[in-house]
C-alpha cells in the first residue's frame, strides 16, 4: 500500500459513475466497420500510424465521425496547436451531442485548468484528472508534502469512437508527437484498431474512469479559480494540420469498404488503475502479462523503447536470451537524443554486460538525413529526432504496440497500456523497417578487445567510429556519470 495524504484530496461521494455507450452499430461508424468484423470474426483489423500528420489527422477524423461517444485518455495533452485543434473537435463534437469523456494524468496539465474547465462546462463533455495534485500552485510542493502517491502516475494512451474503433499506442497529444514542433521530431507509433480488442479499451477505460484515482476536474479546479483559457496556436501550421485531415485517405476508405487494415487475434494489456495506489490486484501488472506472453525467445527479439533501464532481473534474461542463441536487438535513444539524462544513466550501465553477451545495441541519432523524396513529419532533409516509440516483436510471430516503456517506472510505478498482435507479416515488417532505419538514423554500439565502448556511425557510405558518446559535450557526459552512482534506478 502506498502511503499518502489523500485526506487532502475532495472526497468523490457525489461523483457519478458512467460507462462506454453500447448498441453503437448502427452509428456512421458502425456501419462502416461492422461488415468488416463480421468478414473477419474472432479477429482485430490494424492499421499502423507512423507518420506525425497521419497520426493528428486521425485523431481529429475520429472526433468527427463520431455520433455517440469520444472516451479519451491520455498522460500528455499539450496546450499547443495541435493540442488545441483537437480541444475544439471535442467542443465540436459535444456540439452535435457526442458524449465525451476525457480522462488525463494530471502530472501535465499544469497551464490547463481554465482550458480544461472549459471543456468541462459543456454540458456533454465531462473532465477528469488521474491522481491529482492537491496543491496546485506551486505544484512542486506536492512532491515534498505528497511524494508517494504523486510520483505513480497514468501514462496510458487511448481515443475510442463510438466503442467502434480505437487509436493505441505510444503517442500523446502535442505538437512534438504529431511532427508540428520546431526543434525535435518523436520518432512515434499508433494503431488504429477495429474489432473485438475496441471493447477491451473501452472497458479498460472505465475501470480507470470510475476507479478511486479519477476525480471530477470541478472538484480539484473551479471555473473561477482557473480563469480565462489562452489557447496556444499557430494560425499557419493549424492550417497545415487541418489540410491533413482532409488529405487523409483512411476514412474514405473505410467508408469504401476497403481500408488497409492487417487482421489479426490481438489482446488488450493494461496495468491496474490500483498500481498507482500500490494495490493492482490479482493479474494487474502489464510487465508480468508481458512475461507470460512472450516467454523466453527462440529465434530473436526485437526491441524499440526511448527509454531503456532494463535493471538486474530484465538484463540477465536478455543475456541469458542472447547466449542461448536467440538475435536479441535494441533500439534507444543516444544520449544526444534523450530527453531525459538521469534516464540515459539508468541505462548505460548495462551497456557492457549486454554488449558481451551478445546483444545488439543501436542509439538513435538526434540527426539524420532524409532520403531524396522520403516522407518525413518534420519536412523534407535534416531533422532533429528523438524515439519515442514503443514496440518490440519475439521470434517473428507477435508484436507489442502501447504506452510501456521498458523501464524500472513502466514496470513498477506507471500504469501502461498496449496490444499484443499475433501476426507473422506485422513483426516481419517491424524487422524489415528496423534493417532499413538503423544504419541511417541510428550509432551501433560495440566493444573494442580492451572492454572499451565505442560507436559506429554510418554516413553517406563511410563508416565512422566514436570513441566517446557522439555528439555530447564532456560535461553532459561527466553529468550522466555521476548520475549513474546515485540509488534512483527505481525512479527511471
């Protein structure tokens, strides 16, 4: 159990619970998918979202399409031009008299109460916010009066229409998920889901919406405390971002009979709402299930996560993977990319124990050249990346697509959703797409015959070696050092 002031939270006696809109065949929505599951029964269709603008513009699709319900849950939901754009399909929505449910970590809405408190007053929009924080101003505090609690957190990522069809995965909303951001590009991922798995995120979304953690946004923030809502936005690029909505050929196909989705048996893996209380319960840890599913590879494993702390336990089965003779890969971020240092020194220092036993270790590059005419979020040429993807395929039958980042805080503290996909032809193109990406935007990390670290960079058809983390400033790499000898593994 964790130890927390939730005295110092409202109490949720008059809080009305709700579940996802059922009966929604005979929606636009429905009819459109409806035939198709029946075409395909037993199984789930997937359509994979990996481009930034494709990724907006389904979400907004969704939003418009809808007749009956949005349910929405997210960690991240910025107050930025995309963020905003997606504000006002809500607003939209509920206008035509959709039920929206929006349900967000309240770790990041610092800036939103007046936006969010205006969403919230729509008479068919209901706001509310995952664990809290009691002090909202300044919200630092409730990290010295409230640590255990506010430090667990939601980081599940869902946008259901209709209970018809779903969008899972990595992504949040804001403008550096969606390839609207200046300075750096998420390399990320989704899936469009139809079929049976849709009404396991519904009913993963109202454990969550009706559990002891979810709190009505007017019980934590009144509308006159919150004031008047600024939205953020640039004019242009919300152009740009509206064109593709209407440039998106998804849904014409879907309307057609004809979308491109890989069908599949696929299974929903959720956390507990109760992880970030300490009490998950029977079967309510994602990283567990995870274990149980995948169990030890034969052939290979192939791993993406931006952030990568794979602690004692995760790191001897990786090596006990790699020396029974299974191909064991991993792509994180390098250190030039991360966002997050602390968490770089979480990782490093499993590089070399990994590295000798045979496991492949590859850092993305924060910058790399475009090939003549690929597409890219951010333009065309050069971009400043980061991954944020997080996917991982075993022995080239099933794949994983969701919120869990394989870390001590995916595992332990965060609550993490995803999909689990037996499809052969999926996990094969997640290795082909890996084989086609690593040696343009990635370092390959290797030890020399002295133990040494060292990293290999591919360029225009010459091979470079690094001797130190490519990229840095001695500085920044003292800083992860030192790091690296602090007791907060169980943080990253």
């Amino acid at each position: 159990m964790v130890a927390s002031k939730v005295d110092s939270l409202p109490a949720l006696n008059r809080r009305a619970a709700s579940v996802a809109v059922t009966g929604t065949d005979d929606t636009y929505l429905g009819r459109c998918i409806v035939p198709l599951t029946v075409a395909h029964p037993g199984l789930t269709g997937i359509h994979a979202l990996q481009e930034g603008r494709e990724a907006f513009a389904a979400r907004a699709l969704l939003a418009q399409h809808a007749q009956r319900s949005l349910d929405i849950q997210y960690y991240i939901w910025r107050n930025d031009t995309t963020g905003t754009l997606l504000f006002d399909e809500l607003k939209a929505a509920a206008g035509r008299g959709v039920r929206v449910r929006l349900l967000l970590d309240d770790n990041t809405t610092s800036g939103l109460d007046a936006v969010l408190a205006e969403l919230d007053a729509h008479p068919l929009i209901e706001v509310r916010l995952f664990n809290p924080f009691a002090i909202r101003k300044p919200r630092a505090l409730n990290f010295v009066t409230d640590f255990a609690r506010v430090n667990r957190r939601m980081h599940n990522k869902s946008f259901t229409a209709d209970n018809q069809i779903s969008i899972v995965g990595g992504r949040n909303v804001g403008d550096e998920y969606y390839g609207a951001a200046s300075a750096v590009l998420f390399v990320d991922l989704d899936v469009i889901t139809v079929g049976p798995v849709v009404r396991e995120v519904s009913n993963t979304f109202d454990r969550y919406w009706n559990s002891p953690s979810a709190y009505p946004l007017a019980s934590i923030v009144s509308a006159a405390a919150a004031g008047a809502a600024q939205p953020t936005r640039d004019a242009a690029l919300a152009h740009t971002y509206m064109e593709a909505v209407r440039n998106l050929p998804f849904f014409d196909q879907l309307t057609q009979g004809a979308p491109s989705f890989d069908w599949a048996p696929v299974r929903l893996l959720s956390d507990s709402p109760g992880k970030v209380t300490g009490n998950p319960g029977k079967n309510g840890i994602v990283a567990d299930k995870l274990r149980a599913l995948f169990g030890n590879p034969q052939r290979g494993l192939d791993l993406v996560s931006p952030y990568f702390v794979p602690g004692k336990d995760t790191a001897n089965e990786f090596i006990g993977f790699a020396r029974r003779g299974a191909s064991v890969r991993v792509l994180t971020n390098s250190l030039e990319a991360t966002d997050v240092a602390a968490v770089h020194a979480g990782y490093a220092e499993w590089r070399k124990p990994l590295l000798e036993a045979g496991v492949r270790l590859y850092e993305l590059r924060r910058e790399w050249a475009g090939e003549p005419g690929e597409k890219q979020a951010g333009g065309p040429g050069s971009s400043d990346s980061a991954l944020h993807a997080k996917t991982f395929a075993v022995d080239g039958e099933r794949l994983f697509v969701g919120s869990f980042n394989l870390d001590q805080r995916s595992m332990h503290l965060n609550t993490e959703m995803g999909v689990v996909i037996d499809s052969p032809e999926l996990a094969r193109r997640l290795a082909l797409r890996l084989d086609r990406a690593i040696p343009k935007r990635a370092y390959e990390v290797r030890l020399d015959k002295d133990g040494a670290l060292y990293w290999i960079e591919r360029q225009e058809g010459r091979t470079l070696r690094h001797d130190v983390e490519p990229g840095t400033t001695w500085r920044k790499r003292t800083a992860v050092w030192l790091m690296s000898w602090l007791p907060i593994d169980w943080l990253l």
